[in-house]
C-alpha cells in the first residue's frame, strides 16, 4: 500500500449481509483513518507509539496514557483539543502485536449505544513503514454522529501521525 502524508479514508463498513435486516444496518461500523509513511524500523515506531509516558512531550491528541503494555489491559486516555484536555476515556486493549498493531475498545456498549474501535497499523516498506490509525464507530447512534466525528477523528489521526513521525525522527537522531 502507498501511503501519503495526510491520506484519509472514509466507508461504512457492513458487518451484515443484506437479509440480516435494518437493524444491522443501523449499527454498521462506520470507519474513519489517516495514514503516514514513516522512514524508520517499525521497532523503533512501534518504542514510541507505545511509550505512554512520553505522550505529554509530543503527542497533541492524547495527552496522557496510563496503563499496561499488553491485550486485555484497561488504559485511561486523556484527550486533548487545542493543547487542552477535554474528556477521559478508559479503554480495554484488544491487540497487542509488538512492532505491528495496537487496538483498543472504549464506548457505551450496553445497550449498544455508540462504541469506537481504535487500532494502529505498522507495515514495513522498503523506506520504513507505513503507519494508518483507524477508528470504528459501531451501534445505534454511529450513523448519526459518524459525519461530526469523521472530520474530528481524521484531523487529530494526522496531527498525531505527524507528531509520532517527528518523535521518531527526534529519537533516531540522538541514537546517531
């Protein structure tokens, strides 16, 4: 896949099949993402990504991370709008594959009101890696709220992804 500076993707993802009926296709994920090519080892990527306690030094998304390197931790996130938190999310871990792929689970799942699936990609290229965050909106209200979150999520997706690649380039420097 050939990943460009700030790609986004936007579809609806059907989980159902056509004879599953509306309420299946009340609560298809909706899907928002940004992509980035970066030029470093996904090991090194994959350091950073995952060390929580750096976030406040460079990431503009989420301020603060708390939790468990590992799949089924509960994590708290501190989001961030405008260099400023703005909401809390606790999240359960659903993937943890060390240099490849980061998933975590957070919303209001009972009685199926909204849930949001985040997960991280790392893909080796021959000039590094291609990095896609990518978050899935399911449940009842995803159709009403996916058009106000899309742009949201994309726009703070490539501000992180940006921030992450430049964190990378700022470690690698110093190791040199």
């Amino acid at each position: 896949m050939t990943v460009g500076k700030g790609k986004v993707d936007n579809r609806t993802a059907d989980k159902g099949s056509a004879d599953k009926g509306a309420a299946d296709k009340e609560t298809a994920g909706r899907i928002s993402s940004a992509a980035i090519a970066i030029p470093a080892r996904a090991g090194m990527v994959w350091s950073v990504l995952t060390d929580l306690e750096s976030y406040p030094d460079w990431n503009p998304f989420i301020r603060k991370a708390e939790g468990q390197r590992r799949a089924g931790a509960r994590w708290r996130l501190e989001l961030t709008r405008n260099g400023r938190s703005y909401r809390t999310l606790r999240v359960q871990v659903t993937c943890w594959e060390p240099g490849r792929r980061l998933t975590w689970r957070s919303g209001i799942a009972t009685p199926h009101l909204i849930t949001g699936t985040h997960d991280v990609r790392i893909t080796e290229t021959r000039q590094g890696v291609d990095l896609v965050q990518a978050q899935t909106f399911a449940g009842w209200l995803a159709p009403v709220l996916f058009p106000w979150l899309r742009a949201r999520a994309q726009a703070r997706f490539a501000e992180m992804n940006a921030a992450l690649r430049d964190e990378v380039a700022r470690r690698t420097a110093e190791m040199a």
